[in-house]
C-alpha cells in the first residue's frame, strides 16, 4: 500500500474561469472532502501530482496532504478527472480525507494470475467483467490489488465475488453471484457450432393469410 505525500494550497476562487486559470499557471483544481469536513478546494502542481501518479500508477493509493504548510491529512484519492482528448493532462483531482481507526468503501484493482486452461487448449476467450471490486476496510490495510488465479478455469467456467478468498482484513462489498471474470467459446466457435447443428434443416415455409385464402380458392 502505497502512501506518498502532496502539497496543496487553499484556494477561495472556484468555477470554469478560475480552473481554467489554475492550469494556465501548471496546476490542477482539487477539493478535499470526507470525514464530517466540508469541502475545502484546493490547488497541486501538475508536475508534482505526475509524480505521485508515477508512484502510484492505477493502484489504490492514501496520500499525506499537507494544506498551506499545515500538518498532513491522510486522503484517498478518490477521483482523477482527465482531458478526454489528450489523457496525459489531470483536470480535476478528488481527496478523500480518512481517518486511521475508520474503515471505508474503497474500488481495488483485480488482477489475473495466469492463463486459463479453457483459453490455452480450449480456443476459448477470458471476458474479465470486473476490473475492480468495492471492498470495505481500514485505510491502513488498504491492499494494492486482488489477485485471481484462473488457470483452472475451462469454458463455461467462471469465478464469482462468493468465490474470491477471502480478505484477511475487510469485506468484499458485492453480492457472492457478481460474475469478475468467466471464460467463454470464441465467437469463431460459436459460428461454427450453429452453422453444424442447421445443415441439412429443411426450409420450413409459413403460409401467410393471404397464401391460404388462395390456396382455398384453388
């Protein structure tokens, strides 16, 4: 579990213009909400947020905050809003502020282990559903990603949240029957199978009312 600190400063002026002009100056909006505070916008340097997000990468991650030269407050990251054309440029950041003794909902990553059977000997293709998965722990116990071993997996087969071990710490916040990832027939296969099983159907031509008035008139 990753944490990594971050300097922020206040700000009081908020709306498009004044984001506009933050990032003019190299810098990034941000607001810090969470833990009974209201919410506190915030400016970060864009070159130093490109650090932590380096540090970081995808994986869930607490920060230490430190507001105008203040003490540090523990956040989440909660949100990084990117430019939908040019996704390298943050837009707007989200902090969720935490304390130590509380457990919160957090979205972890979910990472495959291996490749399964049903994809290597079977044709079959993996369709991994969820990329991450809402648990519910203490920020210090926060893990950096849930692994999932699906090389016993064949086609047809497909692992559930109720089958995930599990946490040592936390509790998986979906229902058992959620589907993460399966492995099912390529659609290649799929074609296939349904070309077969239509050779040699005889064609089975329906009389509309109008076929059947003529033919009563024959």
């Amino acid at each position: 579990m990753h944490s990594v600190a971050i300097v922020a400063q206040s700000r009081s002026n908020t709306g498009k213009g004044a984001a506009r002009s933050l990032r003019r100056e190299g810098k990034v909006p941000a607001v810090i909400y969470g833990h009974g505070r209201e919410p506190m916008a915030l400016a970060v340097e864009a070159k130093a947020f490109g650090k932590v997000l380096d540090i970081i990468g995808g994986e869930a991650a607490l920060l230490e905050v430190a507001i105008d030269g203040a003490a540090p407050v523990t956040a989440l990251v909660r949100e990084v809003q990117r430019n939908p054309v040019r996704r390298s440029d943050v837009i707007h950041i989200d902090f969720y502020a935490v304390v130590a003794g509380e457990p919160i909902v957090v979205d972890v990553p979910v990472h495959i282990v291996g490749t399964a059977d049903g994809v290597r000997n079977q044709g079959g293709v993996l369709d991994h559903h969820l990329h991450r998965i809402s648990i519910k722990v203490l920020p210090a116990n926060i893990p950096e990603h849930i692994n999932i071993d699906v090389t016993h997996l064949h086609v047809g087969d497909a692992i559930h949240v109720g089958d995930l071990p599990p946490l040592t710490e936390g509790e998986y916040m979906l229902d058992d029957d959620v589907s993460v990832v399966s492995v099912i027939a390529s659609r290649a296969e799929v074609s296939v199978a349904t070309e077969a099983a239509t050779d040699g159907e005889p064609e089975v031509i329906k009389k509309g009312k109008a076929d059947e008035a003529e033919t009563d008139g024959e």
